[in-house]
C-alpha cells in the first residue's frame, strides 16, 4: 500500500484475516467483498497497531480538525489538545487522545447510544467505530451525537460498508454477530448492514454536511459528518471526496 499511516506516519503493513465464514455466510458477502472486508479490519500498521479501519477514521478525525497529518503527531499541538473529545469505543486513535484534559471516553455498550449523559453543544469531535450497525435506532443515534457537538464540531465515525448493495435491516433474518467467532454477546448483535446509501443518515439525524474517506477503496470507508459545512478550523475543510 502506497500510503502513510494516518496515526503513527509509519510505511510499513501487515495482514490478518479476520472474518469466518458464518459470518461471511449471514452477510452474504461475494468473495471480492469478503477480501475488501478483511484488509478493511485485518490490514494493519506494523508500527501502532492500527488497522485499514482505524487509519481511515484517522482521516475523518483530521478533516474534522482540519490539519492533514499523523494523529500522534496533531494531538501536540496545544489546540489540538485542548479539543473536547467524546471517544464511544476504544479505536485506533484512542492512545493518541487519552490523558488529554478535554477528553471523554464513554465506551458503547456502557454508554446509551441513544441518550447520551451530556448536554447540548459539548463537544468538538465525536468519535465511535463499528458502533452504529448494533445501534437499533442508529438515525435518532447520529442526532444524538449531534446533538452533544458543539456547531464548529464534527462527527467522526466508520460502519463497514458493502459498496455494491444498499443498506438493510437484520430485523426477520438468523442472528448475526461481529466481534469474534467465540464468545459472541449480544452487544455485538448486527442491526443493520450498511451499503451505498450510508450517507443519507447523517443528513436525516440534521448534519449540514457529510463528507467520505478512504485510504483504499472500498476497503475502508470513514465519514466526517459536520453541524454545518464549517469545521473547528473555522473555514471549509479540503478533505471532501
Ligand atoms: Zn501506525
């Protein structure tokens, strides 16, 4: 992969295979599909850790801040430290975050996606990654994360995305689970399977503007969803695709 990156500025990539072959099964992926699936959530930075998925929700995060470079090197910059964080699961940018004084961490399920403990206008980014497909209502959701943002601030967040398809609900069909093959908790149950169509929800829970990343696609896809077209940054950030 031709690419930085986006946390740690490191070159250098690995792979795992992370999906089995029940869960291919329930989601009825082609094989072109389960291979994007898999470097979306198997392929991984040699240096941090963080893989395709988190590196693009990298993306998000800095079109959010409006500066393009490594997280691990944005969060030195005093105003990107100081910027007030809410964090709803442990992602690839988390070490980045934790320990600065503005951030929240808030971890989904402990948290209700639905009835966030926060009061209006909050925060300046709000992030969670694969979170949104075990959400039951994920619109009134999103516009429960905008409703926590400040009007500068930004919604940062990845669900996979099966690029060929549109969006369906599991509601009528076997059960489903992400997470690992063993283990399963209902957490992780799958509401929702997201296809082409994932950028009209942020739009219905009132986001002004929706804006897409991608390191390779369609293995990895992160959405920046914005209260207007203005960032923190003050101006329109350049990042749209
Ligand atoms: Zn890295």
């Amino acid at each position: 992969m031709e690419t930085r990156c986006s946390i740690c500025g490191h070159d250098q990539f690995g792979q795992r295979k992370v999906l089995w072959d029940a869960l291919v099964n329930e989601w009825q992926l082609s094989p072109r599909e389960r291979e994007y699936v898999d470097r979306q959530q198997g392929m991984h930075c040699l240096s941090c850790g963080a893989n395709l998925r988190g590196m693009a929700l990298a993306l998000a995060v800095q079109d959010a801040i409006g500066k393009d470079a490594p997280i691990a090197q944005l969060v030195k910059d005093p105003a990107v430290a100081a910027l007030r964080v809410l964090d709803m699961n442990v992602t690839s940018i988390s070490s980045s975050f934790r320990g600065l004084p503005n951030y929240v961490d808030a971890r989904y399920p402990d948290v209700d996606m639905h009835s966030l403990p926060y009061p209006d206008g909050t925060f300046d980014i709000v992030v969670h990654s694969d979170t949104l497909e075990h959400v039951p209502n994920f619109v009134h959701a999103l516009g429960e994360c905008r409703r926590v943002l400040k009007p500068t601030g930004s919604l940062c967040y990845t669900v996979p995305i099966i690029v060929d398809r549109l969006t369906r609900s599991r509601a009528g069909l076997p059960p489903s689970y992400h997470g690992k093959a063993e283990g399963l908790r209902d957490d992780y149950l799958v509401v929702t399977e997201f296809g082409a169509d994932a950028w009209r929800y942020p739009f219905e829970a009132g986001f002004g503007s929706v804006r897409f990343h991608t390191l390779r696609f369609p293995d990895a896809i992160a959405i920046t969803a914005s209260q207007s077209g203005v960032g923190i940054a003050g101006s329109s950030s350049g990042r749209a695709a």
